[in-house]
C-alpha cells in the first residue's frame, strides 16, 4: 500500500529574509500608504526614575513592618491549617475504606501506661 502525500506547489514554500532589529528598516508599503517606524530623540534612561511620583507624607516603616509580619502570620497559620486539614482528611479515608473493606481493627485505641 502506497502512502499518499498531498499534492504541494511551489507557492506554498516561502523563505524569509531575516533583517535584524538594529539596524533601520526601511519604509513599509502597504496598500496606498508608506509605514515608517518612529525613532525616539533621545533614549530615555533604563531606570524607574521616570514612575516615581513625590508623597504628601513620608512612609510609616514602623507600620508597614507590623503589616508584614501580621501578613506572614496569617499565611503561615493557613499553610499549618491546610496541612492539618489534608492530612487529617487522609487519616479519615484511611479509616473508611478499612472499615468498607469489613476488617474490625480500624481504630487506633491508645492506653495510658500505667
């Protein structure tokens, strides 16, 4: 049995020419229109200077240090209730599919030492 392969002509194969980005392209035409790129004047500085904005009032580091830590509490108090909670619902499955398979000695039971 032959394979069949798909009938391809030579319109469907295209090779690219690859123009790096530095170097100036020239203009684009499309349609009825030139495109051209825009080039900046002068190129800005790398930094974030230009985001930064002037407070009303200095920052409280004093309170943002309490907001951390308040914050870290709580993530680690819900990493210890999550971790609580899985293993605590896996000791429950344990449980449930020893007693559904008719066994007798499910249950822990702990005696004090005497």
């Amino acid at each position: 049995m032959k394979s069949q392969r798909p009938i391809t002509s030579d319109d469907e194969h295209r090779v690219l020419q690859f123009r790096p980005r530095t170097t100036p392209s020239p203009a684009i035409h499309r349609g009825s229109g030139v495109v051209q790129k825009l080039h900046a004047a002068t190129p800005e500085p790398l930094d974030l200077s230009r985001y930064e904005q002037p407070r009303a009032e200095p920052d409280d580091f004093r309170h943002r240090m309490l907001a951390n830590i308040a914050a870290l509490a709580f993530t680690i108090a819900l990493t210890a209730i999550g971790i609580w909670l899985a293993v605590s619902i896996a000791d429950l499955r344990r449980t449930q599919d020893c007693v559904l398979m008719g066994r007798r000695d499910c249950v822990k039971i702990t005696t004090p030492h005497i």
